[in-house]
C-alpha cells in the first residue's frame, strides 16, 4: 500500500501545467450556451414587456365594456326583477321541485284579464321555461296592502278540458288545477276544478278555476275557499296541425290568486310590515295541471329541465376569473351590499400529454412570478368602475372590481409569438450540436464502444479476458476526454488486479471449506452407527450436525451456502414439534425454556431439522442474552392463515438502529456494541445463527422479526398453516 501511495505521489509531481488547451472544451461549452440563455431571455422579457402592456390595456378596456353590458341587461325589465330579488341567486328549487315566488315590479296582477295577466309576466320576466313550450311564474306584489297573495300564472298544452259538474264532490272527474304551497312548517293545498263560462272569443274556451282545500290528510273539504280566485283560457290552432279545434290539443293558460294565510297574518299584524318577507326564497310552491281521473299530470313544475328567469347570479358568466361585482341599494338604511357576485374560478389548462405535471406547475408558477416583477404604466393604479341603475323601485350602485390575474393569463397567447425566437434557439442549438458532435460527442462514442466490448468480453470469458485490454492509444491528448480515457484505463488495471486476487481467495475458502468437510464426516458417520437407535437423543443433534456439514460443503461462503440449500418441506406438527424442542433445550445447554401452547396440532409445511436450527439459534441468542436466572418463554399462538411461534427473553434491549440488521450475515451482539457474556468471551459470534434463521424461514415461506418490549426483547416467527 505503500508502495503504491508513493507511486501516486510520483505521478502527481512529474504533471506539468498543460495549458489553456486542458479547459478549451469546458469553456467552449459554457461560452456557447451562456450566449443562447443571455440572448433566449433578453428576448423573452423584452417580448412579455410588450405582451403585458397591451394585455393590461385590453383587460381594462374589456373590463369597462363589460360593466356597461351588466348595467344595460339590470336596466332591462328581467334586470329589475333580478334586482327585487337578490336572494333568487340561491338554488331556485327544492330538493322536491317546489318553485319560490318572485317579488314583482307591480303592486298586484290583474289576474282575471289574459291579455292583462299575459303582458305583466312578459314585461316581469319572471316565467320559468319548461321543455313542451310551457313556461310558470310564481310572484307575489310589492305592495303588502294588496293582500299577500301568491300569483301563480303559466301555461302549457292538453286536450281540451273537461268541465267539473256543479254538485259533484268527485275533483277527479274533471280537469283541474293542483296547488301546494310550505312556508315555515305550514302546507297549504288547493284543487281547482274547471268551471266553464261563456266564450268572448270564437274557439277559445274560457271558465273559472274554483278552489277548494286540501287538509293534512289529504281530503277535499266540500265548500270552495272565498278567496281563491284562478281563470283558464283556451285557444289557439292545434298543436298537431289537426282542424278539430274540439278535440286537439291547444294551449292553456291559466291565472290564480292564492290566499296564503301566514302571509296575510303577517301584513295584518302591524302597521308597517316586513315586504317582501324575509323567508320569501324559503316558500315552496307545486303546480300540477292534472287531466280526468289519475292519469300523468299534462304539467308539473317540478318536471327536470326548467330553465328558470334571469337573476344575479347569472351575471357571474360573464366575468372573468377573480372579477366581483357589488350591488348596493341607495335608498336603503343599511350600508352592506345588496349582493356580490364573482366571476368563476380559473379552469386550468389540460395537462400535457408528454410533460411532466410537476414540470408544468413549476414553470407556472415561474412564469407568473416574472410577469409580476415585470413594470408597467399604470400597473398600481386599482382596475375599478361604478354604474348607477334607476328603476322605479329605487336606484342602485354597481360596483365592479377587476383582478389584473386575469389580464396575466391572457398572456398565454405570447406563447404564440415567441415561437419565433424559439426557432431560432433551436437553431442556435443546432450549430452548436454539431460543433459538439465533431470535437466531443465522436471521441466519446468510441471510448463508450470499446469499453463496452471489454465489459461484453470480460463478461462472456472472466478467466480469458482482461479488464486491462481497453485501447485508449488513438484517445490520448491533453484536454478533458484524454484525461478521462488514461484515469479510465488505470481504473480497469486496479480492478483487473482486484478481481484476480478476489478469485485466488475465493478458490482457497472453498478449498479450505472442502478440506473441513471432508475431515468432520468421516467422524459423524461413526457416531450415527454409534447412536443408531431410534429413541436415543444424541442421534437428532447428529444428523442435524450431518446436514449442517452437507449445507457447507463444496461452497464458497457460509452465506452462498445457506442460501443455496434446497429444503424438503412436509407436514409437521408444530405444537408437538416445539413441545419436543424445549423438552431438549437443556441437552444442548440452554435450561429453564418454558412453553405455551395450544396443546392441539398446528399444522404447517417445513423442513424438521431446518426448523429446528432456527429454533435453536434463536433459543440460543436468548441464552446469550438473557438476563441471569430469568426463563426463556416459548409461545405458539396460531388463526385460520398462519401459525405463530414467539420467544421472549428478559435483558437488554436491541439498539434502535441495529433492530432492522440483526438477521443479517456477519452481525452479532458484539457488531451491535452489547458486551458478550462471560462464558461466551472465548467463542465470539460470527452473526451467522440469526442469518440461518432468516435465510431458512424465507425458504419455508415464513418470516422472522425482532421487536423490543417491555424488560426484554421478543422474535416472532410465522409460518403459513396447512388447511383441509
């Protein structure tokens, strides 16, 4: 070793400087891709500058267009009643669903005159759109002196409808109206009969919708309610296309007043009532058209697909991510806003398909972060703007506020421009691959190809082929890869040298094991004849001894040898086994092993005398470490699946981070610092009887494990039962 460092050392002084032609490859590399990263930066902050200038100019523009738009469309008839009715924004049906009443512009509908009634829900924009061309419109006035009764007005088709005989307590025989109405724990039901009057107009079938309530029981009570009121015209050309305006199907309109009793208790109750009231979003009303007898209803309001009146919340489609609008009413007491609406969250943008998800959020996350630090005109001043909206049921502020986030990711389009310049990277890249293919990339193809056919020749002949053979002679030169080919020869040389030595030491230990074998089986085949009986203890610890010897025989290594020993599994007992073994345990000096058993058969599949040996060098382990006069507990616990054997001895316990290697070959108490006990001071362990154990329970499909306890230290070993 000496020698060798000196030899170095020598080597060391005898280099000269070579030069600036040493670093010239190293240089040449950096110089050319520093150029290309300062040139492919200056250009994209030069383009973003740009980009972002004129994003932000759109977006603010954009911004005020937008809030003219809004403040149009809440100007509008629709807008008015979004704005009556702020909390339209929340879900417009119940799970069951019911529909909530709308606070009209008008104080109360005339809902006795179609023409009347028609224009007012067209005007009010408060119809929800059902598939069939059928549209409902549950309101209530603004003015709580009108009463506090519900409109429900709407229409749909059927067949004509069959009129209700005066007298008749029987509803289902004719066409009829179904309404029901929940507020605040009350339910409110009506069942309005058909009652035909004269006709007004040729064709058109006019009459009267009589209301009669419906209890909690569900029963019709026999007399109509006073203050129920509710018409249904007919008319029109046939749906069909059919001429027999008697029999085809045509539209119905129809027009009811509700008298909802809370409603008109809380107008009542003071001289100054809460209108609309506070829980109006909370009323639940069910409108069914039904035809004679029990037949589907020709309409329900709670049919799938509604498309319910413009509200607040629609405004939210039209802003952009991070966008809030305020609605504030001017005339009110309170100073908090009337409703806020925000645009909807970023979508993000579909993940590539060939890049990394990780990738993509970090260069995000860059990107934004550039485009942050990046100065603009203008870029503090707040993206705000106001409109005042006058209605004739008062004047409201709208506020918006912009989030310049939204003009960043618009910047997604520079991607488009900058392509330009990526073009030319690659092809600044592509003339310095090719400088880089000439002068390093060929040099290093023929170093990697000749190294591969020493490795494939060493490999396929490791007893004719040298390490050392790689030519280097044509790849000698001053600079880096000249370097790199001469240290990679010397490498080659040392570990040929290694490798032939290794192979001299292995071919001893093998003969060494051989000769050993050989010496000690002569004797055991004498004692086998010696204690040849059956009964005769001695004849298992010699046959187990006779095995271990077989196992160890003709291998390199203790180790290869136990791991390459083939195990004859059978069924065994393994309560009786065990009983058996701690019965011994005292023959092979290891006292006061206690077991516990079941005391019925366990059956598994495994080697006897492997098992045994693993059996043993546990126990034994556990006589080495136990603490004096303490007793050694053998445990055999067993379910449907696995058998379970666990041995705890009282001591000290296994260090922390010795507790995972212990079964590993060459660690033993003395490798994990615990001093050996006195009567094992001349036999130091070699950390080979837990390796045993571990390499012979693998190959019985079992395992092995050591955990620390209370007082001591426990092995668990398992080993899957043997079923049917």
């Amino acid at each position: 070793m000496a020698d060798a460092v000196l030899s170095w050392r020598a080597r060391i002084a005898a280099w000269r400087w070579p030069g600036l032609a040493f670093f010239r490859l190293r240089l040449f590399f950096r110089g050319v891709f520093l150029l290309l990263a300062v040139a492919t930066v200056a250009i994209a902050l030069s383009v973003l500058q740009d980009e972002k200038e004129l994003s932000h100019r759109n977006y603010r523009e954009g911004f005020a267009k937008t809030m003219g738009q809004v403040a149009a469309q809440l100007r509008n008839p629709a807008g008015q009643l979004a704005l009556l009715n702020p909390l339209a924004a929340s879900p417009a049906a119940s799970a069951a669903g019911a529909v909530h009443p709308l606070v009209l512009p008008f104080s109360a509908l005339d809902f006795d005159d179609h023409n009347k009634v028609e224009q007012a829900v067209e005007m009010a924009g408060c119809a929800r759109q059902y598939p069939g061309d059928a549209a409902l419109c549950v309101a209530i006035g603004s003015n709580p002196y009108a009463g506090g009764f519900v409109y429900v007005v709407g229409h749909a088709s059927g067949p004509p409808p069959v009129a209700h005989t005066t007298g008749e307590h029987d509803l289902t025989l004719s066409t009829r109206l179904r309404v029901d109405v929940e507020l605040r724990g009350r339910r409110y039901g009506w069942i309005a009969p058909f009652e035909p009057e004269p006709a007004t107009a040729v064709n058109v079938v006019r009459g009267r919708l009589t209301g009669f309530a419906v209890d909690a029981d569900g029963s019709v009570l026999p007399r109509p309610v006073r203050d129920f009121r509710g018409w249904l015209w007919q008319g029109g050309p046939c749906l069909d296309g059919g001429a027999d305006v008697a029999a085809c199907s045509r539209r119905a309109d129809f027009s009811v007043r509700l008298p909802v009793e809370i409603l008109h208790e809380d107008v009542v109750a003071t001289a100054h009532p809460v209108w609309p009231p506070a829980d109006m979003n909370r009323i639940d009303v069910r409108v069914q058209w039904l035809a004679p007898g029990d037949a589907a209803p020709l309409f329900d309001s709670a049919r799938a697909g509604a498309t319910p009146p413009f509200s607040l919340a629609d405004l939210s489609a039209q802003l952009l991510p991070g966008e809030t609008l305020q609605l504030r009413k001017l005339d009110r007491k309170t100073t908090g806003p009337l409703a806020t609406i925000k645009g909807a969250a970023p979508v993000a943008p579909p993940p590539s398909g060939w890049v990394p998800q990780a990738v993509n959020d970090f260069l995000g996350y860059a990107v934004r972060g550039l485009l942050r630090r990046l100065p603009i005109d203008d870029e503090d001043v707040p993206i705000e703007a106001t409109e005042t909206i006058r209605t004739a049921a008062g004047s409201y502020e709208l506020h918006g506020f912009g989030d310049e986030r939204s003009a960043n990711r618009a910047l997604a389009l520079v991607a488009t421009r900058v392509s330009w310049f990526v073009v030319a990277m690659l092809l600044a890249l592509a003339l310095a691959w090719g400088a880089i293919e000439w002068t390093i990339i060929r040099r290093i193809t023929m170093l990697t190809k000749r190294s591969r056919a020493v490795t494939a020749a060493v490999v396929e002949d490791e007893k004719a082929s040298r390490w050392s053979s790689l030519d280097i002679a044509d790849l000698r030169s001053p600079d880096e890869l000249g370097v790199l080919a001469n240290c990679l020869a010397e490498l080659l040389q040392r570990v040929d040298e290694s490798m032939q030595r290794e192979r001299l030491r292995a071919e001893r230990e093998k003969d060494q094991w051989m000769a050993v074998g050989h010496e000690i089986m002569s004797p055991l085949q004498s004692l086998i004849a010696l204690h040849g009986a059956p009964d005769d203890a001695s004849r298992r610890y010699i046959l187990r001894m006779q095995q271990a010897i077989r196992v160890l025989y003709g291998s390199a290594s203790p180790s290869e040898a136990f791991e390459s020993t083939t195990l004859q599994l059978a069924t065994l007992d393994l309560d009786a086994f065990l009983a058996e073994v701690a019965a011994n345990a005292p023959h092979a000096g290891i006292a006061d092993v206690r077991y516990d058993g079941p005391g019925a058969p366990v059956v598994v599949r495994a080697d006897e005398y492997p098992l045994e040996d693993v059996i043993t060098h546990v126990l034994q382990n556990a006589q080495r470490h136990r603490r004096a006069g303490t007793p050694i507990a053998l445990r055999l616990r067993a379910d449907d699946a696995r058998a379970t054997v666990e041995l705890h001895n009282e001591g000290e316990p296994i260090p922390p981070e010795l507790i995972d290697r212990i079964f590993e070959y060459g660690v033993s108490g003395a490798h994990a610092g615990e001093p050996e006990p006195a009567a094992d001071a001349a036999a130091p362990q070699r950390g080979q009887g837990l390796f045993v154990a571990k390499t012979y329970m693998a190959k019985m499909g079992g395992t092995v494990a050591a955990e620390n306890v209370d007082g001591g230290v426990r092995i668990v070993l398992t080993l899957p039962r043997v079923t049917g």
